[in-house]
C-alpha cells in the first residue's frame, strides 16, 4: 500500500511540474487585461496583437518585451494614439520557458505591421536577459523611451 502511495505522489508530482501550453499560460497570465486575442481595452491596457510580434523583429525590442515580462511596468505610455496609465506586474517568477512560451504567443496573435514573423522566444534569450539583473518597473519608461527614440516602438 505504501509503495502505491509512494508511486501515485511521484506522478502526480510529475504532472504538476509539466509546462502548460503557451495560450493557456497567456490566458492564465495575461487575457485579463491583454483580452484572450491581444486587442488589449482601449483606454485601460494597450494592444498586443500585432505591436508584439512588431517589436520582436529586432533585438532590442526582443529584449524590451523580454524586460517588461520580468519587470513589470508602470507610469503613462502612449500605444496606437492613446495614453494608458497602469501597472503590469513583473512576471519574474514563472521559468524562462513559460516566459518564452507567453512571449512566443504574444508575438503569433496577429503578424507585424510589416515584414517577416519574427522568430519563436527561446528560454535561452530570456535567461540571457535575466541574468542583466533586475531593473525594477519604475526603469521601464527608459527602456521604453529609448527603443522609441530608435524609432523601434510601434
């Protein structure tokens, strides 16, 4: 009997360690805000369909949506014309690889504005982003302004 016991808490442990699929960890996470399709709530919380998968064209907006995950943001940002005052929390504590997972979801809710999809997330490039140390929510805006200034935001 114990060794049964003993067999059924090592699968279910197993179970539970098993990573969800990237649009349940994106509904779990982010759809509340974001919505289930990325169109975002005008005037609350901006849009992800298709200005994520923009950002990810480039390294350095790869790394920005790499950073907002684990940082979080807050402050004003202006997005598609608008002006949103919020907080995202930072997402730091869930893996690299549901990180790269929910990034990777984000980025195939609709195509860039132009040119190529961008590549998959890779828990490699978030663990490399990571490993730069925490920035803390209230550094964002700089980030954010800088890949403006590049003229990388869309």
């Amino acid at each position: 009997m114990r060794r049964l016991i003993g067999i059924v808490a090592v699968l279910a442990a197993g179970a539970g360690a098993q990573a969800a699929a990237p649009d349940v960890l994106f509904a779990q996470r982010c759809a509340m805000c974001h919505q289930a399709n990325g169109a975002g709530l005008p005037g609350q919380f901006p849009r992800l369909a298709g200005r994520a998968a923009t950002l990810a064209q480039s390294p350095p907006g790869r790394r920005y949506l790499a950073l907002v995950m684990l940082n979080g943001i807050s402050g004003t940002i202006a997005a598609d014309g608008q002006t949103y005052a919020g907080l995202m929390p930072s997402l730091a504590a869930l893996p690299d690889t549901d990180l790269a997972a929910v990034l990777t979801h984000a980025v195939r809710l609709a195509p860039p504005a132009k040119g190529p999809k961008p590549a998959p997330f890779t828990p490699a490039e978030i663990a490399a982003v990571r490993k730069e140390g925490p920035l803390g929510m209230a550094r964002m805006p700089a980030e954010r302004k800088a890949l403006a200034g590049a003229g990388l935001l869309p």
